[in-house]
C-alpha cells in the first residue's frame, strides 16, 4: 500500500518533499538493478563478450552513490526557503 499524505501534496512542504526525493531515488534503484539484471543474464546467457557491460554497471552504481548521498546528506528539507541573491 503506498503511504498516504494527510494534506493536498505541495512541493513545499519539507515532508513531502523528502519523501519524494526518497520515493524517486527508490526508483532510480529499481531502474538501475532491472537493466543491470537483465544486462548481464543475456551477457551470461549468450556468452557475449560485452567489455563494456562492467563500466555500465559500476557507472550506475556511482550515480546512485551520489543521489543517495544527496537526498541523505546535502538536500535542504527545512520549512524556510533558501535565499536568493
């Protein structure tokens, strides 16, 4: 059962906006370990000679480092709005 928001969903919102970011880096994942999977089963199943399969994977695996580091580490979800200059 996905969660249920209280209010009406605004990007606004400090809540609503981390649990989106964590929703779309759960995505990211999801995405991210089908294609690999899927990749390296015909790799395997065809004995291809795909060198550029491990770069793929290892890539993918850096770019869901930093997403994840980001939502985790650096995103700013407090309620007052960042500064403009």
């Amino acid at each position: 059962m996905p969660p249920r928001w209280p209010t009406k969903p605004d990007r606004k919102d400090p809540a609503y906006r981390k649990i989106d970011d964590r929703m779309n880096f759960a995505v990211h994942v999801a995405i991210a370990a089908t294609i690999n999977s899927g990749l390296w089963f015909v790799h395997n199943l065809k004995a291809t000679n795909w060198e550029w399969l491990p770069w793929l994977t290892v890539s993918w695996i850096v770019v869901l480092s930093v997403h994840l580091l980001y939502i985790s580490a650096i995103a700013n979800y407090s309620d007052t709005p960042p500064k403009s200059t």
